[in-house]
C-alpha cells in the first residue's frame, strides 16, 4: 500500500542551527552547495541511504537520511547503526515516503535510540578553512516520511520545509488509483495497515488529527502540505529551538539566527517561508475519520521483512515489498 498524503511540516531554519559548523555565506561556498542539492534531488527517490556527517569541534554531527524507505531501510539502518554510538543523535529527513510496515519499523527503531528528528538538506561547503558541513531547510518529507519524522524524541520543523501528506494506497495502482481494479485481499491489506498506523501513531505521541489529515487526501489529489498551526495541531512539532535538536550548537549565535539581528551567522542560503493553507481549523478537526481497530497484541511487532504492504511515496510509486 502507499500513503497517498500532504502533510507540509514547514517552520525551521535548520542551516541556522548548524552556523557553527560550517562556513558563513561566500562567493565560494554557492557553488558547491547547489551542486550537492541536485544530487539531493537525484537520491530522494532512490532507497533510503544513510551517513554520519561530522561537524567537531562546534557540534556533534548528525545522520543524513535520504531517499524512500524499502523493505530493505531498516537491515540498512542496522548495518549503518553497528559500532556507532547514535543514542540521542539527530536524524536529518529528505525523503518522498515509502513502505508502511518498514517505516514503521524504522520509526520504532530510532525511538528506541532517542534519536531526534528534522527536515533538510546536508550541503558541504568548500572554503579557505576547509570543508564544512551545512544543512538547508529546502528539503521534503512526504507520506510515510512524516511519520518517520513523529518518532523523533525531539522535533523540529524549518521554514522553507515542506512536510507533506496523503492516504495510504496500493503502491502499483496509485498512478491511476480510480481507475485501478481492487480485490477484497487489497482492501484487507489497506485497512490492517492503517490499523498498524494509528497504533504507531499513538505510540509515538502523535495526535490523531495527523491521521484524520492524511486519511483525508486520496491519491487523485496533491499532497496536503501542513501549516504551522497543524504542525502543532498534530504534535509533529515539539520545539520551536534549533538548539535542542543540534544541542552543542551556542545557544547565543541560535538565537540571533531565529531573530534574524545577526546577518554573519546566518546559513549559506535562507529561504523565505510561504503561506500554506489550513486544511483543517487550526482548533479544531473538522472531520472525524473511521479507523480499523489496531491490530492484536501479536501483531505489534513487525516482521523485519514485511510482507505486502502500503507505500507511502509522495509521487513516486515504488513496488510494494514481497
């Protein structure tokens, strides 16, 4: 199944909160971090990829995330996680969703671990001091993503992010979902995945409006990208402070980046938040969405190769796992 959804999680200026490790604006450092954002593009709809960047002495690295998760992202992440010390780490989002069933067990994953998470784009910038590692908010995090970012400890969102949601859906019937065939083994799949979800969800601190938004979007129309207010409506958003996702960054230079008084410890690019529509009052839900019950006390924990099951992809439809 793929989840079919437009969540925008927009609201952080994440490059702020790695001024300290990296290079301040140069003639020299455009170049290469807009070289290193194609390529980002290229690898958001490749399997899910992951990489420590390191940025000592002035903070402690994080992991870069990349691309749509598969049945095969969370043996991945285990081989990538092996003989690192990741507990309370940051994981840094740009991905256009995926498998259901493997993002959740990712998710429970990296809540095992006390990871933190947010949405960017790793750059490295050439400079006369060397390579430096940045991070710029213009990255995505569609589908099944978003709930990748809801298993963060700690999350934070970036203007100039787009976080976005839709409905879970057969991954190989999503391109023309209306005019698809469908057999009761399909709807099976469809509503014992949702079930998985909204347990997921819960468990992760979510709120049900995050399901009631993405639930409410089929695969016919855009994804829904979220406003502030549902950002928080929907629990995604837990700080509004770099700090506290990159928490060896200076408290002193994050808050002359968030205030925008101090130009020299502003990121390589800064891009200007837009308005994004509520789908839903920022109050209150305005539609209620009928959920299957959460699957039996033996069904909780995931096989670590799942067998068919939604996908989540943001526009890019990958082959459901076998």
């Amino acid at each position: 199944m793929r989840f079919v959804g437009s969540l925008d999680l927009r609201g952080w200026v994440l490059l702020g909160a790695t001024a300290l490790c990296m290079a301040l604006p140069g003639a020299t450092a455009a170049p290469a971090g807009s070289a290193n954002a194609t390529a980002t593009l290229e690898e958001r709809k490749l399997p899910m990829r992951f990489s420590w960047v390191a940025c000592e002495p002035n903070c402690r690295g994080w992991v870069s995330a990349v691309g749509i998760v598969t049945s095969e992202s969370p043996e991945d992440f285990d081989e990538f996680a092996h003989g690192r010390h990741l507990d309370g780490a940051t994981v840094v989002l740009d991905s256009s969703g995926g498998s259901v069933n493997d993002a959740i067990a990712l998710g429970r994953r990296w809540r095992g671990l006390g990871l933190m998470t947010t949405v960017g784009t790793t750059i490295e910038n050439r400079t006369a001091q060397g390579d430096r590692a940045g991070i710029i908010p213009d990255a995505y995090c569609e589908s099944m993503c978003v709930f990748l970012l809801l298993s963060g400890k700690t999350r934070y969102v970036p203007d100039g992010a787009h976080v976005r949601v839709h409905q879970i859906w057969m991954g190989d019937r999503a391109d023309d979902a209306k005019a698809a065939s469908y057999s009761a083994q399909d709807l099976m799949i469809v509503e014992r995945d949702v079930g998985r979800l909204a347990k997921y969800t819960f468990d992760m601190g979510g709120a049900g409006d995050l399901l009631s938004l993405s639930l409410s979007v089929p695969p016919w129309e855009d994804l829904h990208e979220l406003s502030r207010e549902e950002l928080r409506l929907t629990n995604l958003v837990t700080t509004d402070a770099v700090a506290e996702v990159l928490p060896e960054m200076s408290p002193k230079i994050s808050s002359k980046i968030s205030s925008g008084t101090d130009s020299a410890a502003l990121p390589v690019a800064e891009l200007a938040a837009k308005p994004v529509q509520d789908r839903f009052v920022a109050s209150t839900v305005q539609a209620e969405v009928s959920l299957p019950k959460a699957p039996a006390p033996t069904e909780h924990t995931l096989p670590e190769k799942s067998t068919k099951t939604a996908e989540a992809t943001g526009g890019l439809v990958a082959a459901p796992a076998k």
